[in-house]
C-alpha cells in the first residue's frame, strides 16, 4: 500500500520540492482516453490511482497547449488554451484537482524562448511588415550580402540546419529550433509581461510549479553578432540578463506558494549554480548525472559535483536518468558507450537489453537514495526500452533537419503499455497509436508486472514507498564509504546505507541489520552481484 502523500495545497510555501518524486507525463504516449489513438487528459485522469499507488509526489507535464507539433509541443501556439487532441481547459482544471486530492502536484511546462510560428503575435508580425512594433517582439532583421540574400549572422542551430528564415517581404527572423518556433526578443517588456501572465494564469488553477525549456537560451545579445567560439559572454546562452527575468518570476512563483525547476545545460559549474540563488529557481535539471556512463568513478564525480555546485546557493540536488528527449536508460546502459551524447546517437548502435535492464535497476535504487529531488521519465518504472521506429513514421524535426541521420527522440516517446492483452497493449482503444509500438511491447505492460513481484514496477512502487518512509532518504547529506575500485558505497544519516556494484565481481557487503531492498538477487554467500544495488539498515 502507498504511503501518505504530503498536503498538496496550492499556495503552502512547505519545502516539498527539496525531496520529491516527480514523474514526467509526455501527454500525447501517456494514455488515450477517447481512443483517437492519442494519448489525453482524459487518459492521464483515468490513471491517476497508478501514479498515486506508484508513490510520486507530482507529475510534470510536457507542453499541452494548443499546438501545430511541428516539435512534439514545443511549439506553442496559446498557452491558455489545452491543445484540441489532449482535450480541454476545463479537463485540464479537473486533472489538477483531482490529482491535488490523490496528494499529487502538478508542475506544468514553459518554453520562454520561442512560440509557434501560428501563434497570434508571429502571424502579427508577418502581416504588419518591416519596422512595425508586432516585428519587434522577434528577432527581425534584413538580411547580407549584396541583395539581403545571406542571413543576419551565422549562429549555429540547437538543431541541425539553418538558424534564420527569410519571409515574402525580405527579412529574416531568428530561430534557434525549427523555422516553425520564432524566438521572442526578451528585451521587449510585452514578452517579459505577457510570459508572468502566463504564469499567473497556471498558478491560480493549482498548478504547483513550472518547468522552464531552455532556461539559459532566451536573451541575446541585441548586436546579434556572427558566432565565435568561446566567446564570453555568449551571444544567446547563459546571458547575465536572464537572472532578472527570472528574479521577477520568482516574485511571481512566490505569491502563490509555486516553484521553478529550470533546463540549464552548462559546464560551468559556478555559472549553473548562480539560477539556484535563493531569489531566483528552486532547482535546476542535473545533466552532468544523466549523460554520465555507467562507471563507478565517473558516476562517483558526476555525484560530487553536483552537490559541490549546489551547495553554496543551498538548493537541492536534482537527479534524472531519463526525460524525452534521451535515449532510454535500458537501452543506454546495455550499449558499449553508456553515456549520453545528442551528437553521438545513430541508427542500428546495438543493445544487450538483459545487462541494461540489469543496471538500470541498480541505477534506480542509486538515483533514489541519492540527496535531493528525483525526476523519471514515464515508463522507466517499466523498464521500457528505446524503441525502433520504422523511417517512414519518424515524425521527429531532429531527424529531419539531420539529413535523416539522426534517429530523432521518437524512440523515446512510444506509446505506454497498459494491458498485456488488448490492443495496441491497453493504450486507447482499437485506434492505431501515433507513433507504432513495437513487437512484443505487451511483455511490458503495467497490469502484468504489477503482478510480478520481481518485475520493475515492483523495484519503482518498493523503492518509492521506503523513499518516503525511511527518515534517512530525500534531502540531507551523503557520507562516501570505503569501498573496492567498481563499487559505490555511501551513507545516508540515520542508518541507511547504498552500496551499488559496478565492478566486474561480485562485492563483500558492509555490516548491516537488515536489507531494505536490493535491485537483483544477492549471492547464495550475500555477497552483491555485479551491476546491483541494495539498500541496508545500520
């Protein structure tokens, strides 16, 4: 039986959020409630007792506002109203309500630096022409070259391809992402205005906290000058600017209880750790952790150095091995290179999913017992791996504007299986899924391995009911054990300790009055397997 959630209450300032378990819903693969072969909010509300009885303590919802999905959401076209496919506002109010009374928040996403090319101030822009004040809520500019043929300067993209579009009229517009998602010039106060508006309006509906895309992309330098490498400051990435807009928007999260998680991939450490301020975000996504391989001392320093950069500005750690934009973990983990690299990911890279599956159940139990916050992606709690998606149903931008050489990030966002034994796996109803689900995707189904006590729902639901029973987990510090090269071992006060074997032999366990859980089976001797993790009482 699931532990007790803590009050939800929109508007408590409790700090909740230090040491939470937070699932990340992706909307349109979560469950299809009207059986169009969509997943919706219908689906999401039908399945919230699974979330409650998973034991998280918020769902993170991917963008479900009104979009073109030129990027799977990413792409806003309104942020007030629910994209048709994903259902209403009104169902929207309803799944954060009911959630609420289950003990589960609701953090919702914000893409501060770019919308959809539909959204109403872009069409307005297009429609007035050059010099005009809707242009100058963008990034218009003419172009170079002799006729204004070339483009504005030559940043690279975030995706492959160009960075600017020339529209009928001549000029260029800046996007960092797809010719479909024009970035907002942050130096406009109506971008500033309109963007804490929005906050206020999710807010005031109960939503406890926001996701910010991209959270170190949204202001560039106004001289928008061609790209130099190592360049400081940066013309769009990490801009000084950017603290106070997000000091305004902490005024703003504050007034109603709320709290920001932010997307900040930086290698500066310092500078990473200056959003975390006590006037700026409650916490940032920790990357370092979530490209790091499965190595012993590599996780060990990713481990260091995330509490290192954290501790100064005392904000809590947040650990993540997966999200949607990411190669599955038991894919990666089963690949001869385990770590994460966007610029690494190919087609037909083998995959022993047994060892993946192996060590991404003790890369579970070590993510969970670790200090801080944890995100997982949804499916994880199923072992789901990366899935092939056949070339012809590649719907991802990233593998388009590679030329097609990129896999893209749909392998990833498959629809969920539900029901080993009905159709499309218990996704909708008899509606083909958006995105085809494997052969053989039922074996994975959530009513099957709710049955299975070893099954890796069974690892998620047990970790995460000791998560929030055992005194000694969540938030606080970690104390760093002896240990043989290849293996893990730290403390968490009082009496806990994780030992996690990454070694090529099995490892002798500490002292200990009891296992807690373990993510294999020990050793006839109870010596610990390699690529296993166990929990101990001292």
């Amino acid at each position: 039986m699931a532990a007790p959630h803590r009050d939800p209450t929109p508007g408590s300032l409790d700090d909740w959020w230090r040491d939470a378990a937070i699932y990340q819903v992706y909307p349109r693969s979560f469950a299809d409630g009207d059986g169009d072969g969509t997943g919706d909010l219908a689906g999401v509300r039908a399945k919230l007792p699974y979330l409650a009885e998973l034991g998280v303590d918020a769902v993170w919802f991917t963008p479900w506002y009104l979009s073109p999905l030129a990027d799977g959401g990413y792409d806003v076209a309104d942020y007030r109203t629910i994209d048709p496919a994903f259902g209403t506002l009104d169902e929207a109010e309803k799944l954060i309500a009911e959630a609420r009374s289950l003990g589960i928040r609701t953090i919702v996403d914000i893409v501060p630096n770019h919308v959809s090319d539909q959204h109403p101030w872009f069409r307005a822009a297009l429609a007035a022409g050059p010099g005009s004040p809707e242009r100058k809520r963008f990034h218009f500019r003419p172009g170079r070259g002799e006729h204004g043929e070339l483009p504005p300067n030559d940043w690279p993209s975030q995706f492959a391809g160009p960075t600017w579009t020339r529209v009928e009229d001549g000029e260029w517009y800046l996007h960092l992402f797809t010719p479909q998602q024009p970035d907002l010039n942050w130096a406009h106060p109506a971008v500033r205005e309109e963007h804490e508006s929005v906050l206020r309006f999710w807010f005031e509906r109960g939503v406890a906290g926001v996701r910010i895309d991209s959270a170190a992309l949204p202001v560039k330098d106004p001289a928008l000058p061609d790209f130099v490498e190592g360049r400081d400051p940066h013309p769009y990435v990490d801009r000084d600017e950017l603290h106070e807009i997000y000091r305004s928007w902490r005024r703003v999260a504050d007034a109603h209880g709320a709290v920001f998680v932010g997307e900040v991939w930086l290698p500066d450490s310092e500078r990473f750790a200056r959003y975390l301020r006590p006037d700026e975000l409650h916490t940032a996504f920790n990357f370092t952790f979530l490209a790091c391989p499965w190595d012993a001392d590599r996780l060990r320093t990713a481990i260091d150095d995330t509490l290192a950069e954290h501790a100064p500005v005392g904000a809590p750690a947040t650990w993540v091995l997966c999200n949607h934009d990411v190669t599955r973990t038991v894919t990666r983990y089963g690949r001869a290179d385990t770590g994460f690299d966007f610029a690494t990911k190919a087609f037909g890279t083998p995959t022993d999913l047994e060892l993946g599956t192996r060590r991404a159940r003790a890369a579970a139990l070590l993510t969970l017992a670790l200090p801080g916050s944890v995100y997982f992606y949804q499916g994880e709690e199923l072992g789901l791996p990366e899935a092939d998606i056949p070339r012809e149903r590649i719907q991802d931008p990233m593998h388009f504007r590679s030329g097609g050489t990129d896999p893209g990030r749909d392998g990833c966002r498959v629809p969920l299986p539900w029901k080993a034994d009905s159709p499309h796996a218990g996704f909708g109803s008899d509606a083909v899924p958006w995105l085809p689900q494997p052969a053989g995707w039922s074996a994975y189904a959530a009513d099957r391995q709710a049955a299975d006590p070893a099954s890796m729902l069974s690892l998620y639901r047990t970790a995460l009911r000791l998560r929030r029973t055992e005194p000694a987990l969540g938030d606080g510090a970690l104390e760093w054990l002896p240990a043989p090269d290849g293996v893990l071992a730290f403390r968490r006060a009082p009496g806990l300790v994780c030992v996690v074997n990454l070694a090529g032999r099995p490892a002798a366990l500490p002292d200990h009055d009891a296992v807690l859980l373990t993510s294999g089976p020990l050793d006839p001797d109870g010596g610990l397997p390699t690529d296993t993790a166990v929990w101990l009482r001292v």
